[in-house]
C-alpha cells in the first residue's frame, strides 16, 4: 500500500491527485481496521444509531419543541449505549431516572 501511494501518477488528472494527497493525509488511521480486527471496517453501526431519529424527523418533520428534541436525543442516546454495551435500554433509562 506504501509504494502505491508513494507512486507518482501526475499523468492522470488533478482531480485523482487532489484525492490522493488527501488520503495521504489521513492514512495512519484510515487503513486501521486492517490491523487491527476490533476495529469494523464500516461505520453500519453509528448509521444505525441514527436510524431512529431520521425517521422520527421523516414522519413528523421535526420536534415541537427544543427541549423535546433534548429529551428524545437524550433517552435515545442512553438506550443504544446501553443496547451495545449488552443492558437493558429500559433498567439503563430506569437508572438515570432514580439518580
């Protein structure tokens, strides 16, 4: 991967250069999931975590109030750490409930 992207390739286009100065920039943590395998080598998971408030913003179109767009990112933000951490999403809201 080092000697493809040390290689010259100024007969292409600028547009592919400009591409790849900017991995060259980030290629220390861009490529990490190939060594190490805790690492996904998507992002599924963080558009799942958002999943649920794209719809909740398609079917109603937004939230009545700021506070409520806090309260239902808070809930949901508690509930999918709780979910992939192994807990309960309800004992998890359950908890910061009685604190």
């Amino acid at each position: 991967m080092k000697d493809l992207l040390g290689e010259s390739l100024t007969d292409l286009d600028e547009e592919f250069e400009s591409f790849k100065k900017g991995i060259l920039k980030v290629k220390d943590y861009l490529f990490t999931f190939l060594s190490d395998p805790h690492i996904p080598y998507d992002n599924n998971a963080s558009e799942r975590g958002v999943r649920k408030i794209k719809i909740k913003q398609k079917i109603s179109g937004c939230f009545r109030t700021d506070g409520g767009a806090d309260d239902f990112a808070k809930l949901h933000s508690i509930a999918e750490t709780a979910m992939k951490n192994g807990n309960s999403k309800f004992n998890a809201i359950l908890a910061v409930v009685k604190q």
